[in-house]
C-alpha cells in the first residue's frame, strides 16, 4: 500500500515529461518589445506574450506545443483599407511578420516565413486560409499558415498566423 502511494506521483509527474520540447519561455526581446509581457500556464504547457508593435497593432503570442514547437501570432489593429481577398491578407500577414522578426528569439525563421506568405499570395491560384506553406527542413519542417482573418468595424483587423517547427 505505501509503495503504490509512492509511485502514484511518479507517474504523474512522467506524463508531464513526456514532452520533447520544455515548457515555453519569453521569446520577444526586450530591447525591441519594452513592454513585452510573458505569462506562463504550466498545466498548459503554453506561455502567451503580449506587445506593441508600430501604429498602434496589439500582437499577442502563443507558444506552445509538445512535439512541435508552435507559435501562434495574433495582431489586432488598424489599417486605412482593410484587404477584402486572401491574397491581400497574406501579404499583410507577410509584412507583420517582416516587421515582428527583429524582436523574436526563436528557433523558427519569421523571414522566411514571411517570404513564403509573400509566395503564396503571388501564386497562380489564390491561398486558403489553414493552408500549410512549408519553407524549411526535411526532417524537422518549418511551416507557416494564415489561420484567421476578420474585419472589425471600417478599419479594423484580427489576423493570426501559426509559425511550426517540427516534428522534433
């Protein structure tokens, strides 16, 4: 009896172990992001950050993941003219990332990232959103994919994107 009150926390504590990455930390800078706040939800696995960027967007961060590492950007701000096809929202997608990638510590490529959004909304056939666009690797793949867009009152804007690494 007294084993298994032993083992019992043991195996617990494994399933939370399981994970090959560990648990998420800051990746905004800073010196970039002075007032970058990081919040971690360890029963998640997940830490979010929040930021400022230029002209007044709101970027919140969600790292995640467990086999992948993930991160999922969300930018709310305004624009002058809200893109009204896909292929105007990847190119917005692209320049938010352009303009995030300075102040991000990660192992993904936001650049890259950014140049296969630019790609896509230059193909032939207009993107989808969810539409997984691979831009690094073989074995670990780097993948990026517009997930949302929505227009908010005349000018306003929700986007969010998923940068991945993985499988690791």
């Amino acid at each position: 009896m007294l084993l298994v009150a032993l083992t019992a926390p043991l195996a617990a504590s494994a399933q939370t172990d399981d994970c090959v990455r560990g648990l998420p930390e800051p990746v905004l800078q800073k010196a970039v992001f002075p007032t970058a706040k990081f919040q971690l939800n360890k029963a998640r696995r997940e830490g979010t950050e929040t930021a400022q960027l230029g002209g007044g967007t709101r970027l919140t961060l969600l790292n995640a993941g467990c086999e992948y590492y993930t991160l999922t950007f969300r930018f709310e701000g305004q624009l002058r003219t809200v893109p009204a096809d896909t292929r105007a929202w990847y190119r917005q997608a692209a320049a938010l990332l352009r303009q995030t990638a300075p102040g991000l510590q990660a192992p993904v490529h936001p650049l890259q990232a950014a140049a296969a959004l630019t790609r896509a909304a230059g193909a032939k056939a207009a993107p989808a959103l969810n539409q997984e666009l691979h831009y690094d690797g073989e074995e670990i793949r780097e993948t990026v994919a517009l997930a949302k867009v929505r227009k908010v009152g005349s000018t306003g804007y929700n986007l969010e994107l998923t940068v991945s690494l993985g499988p690791l």
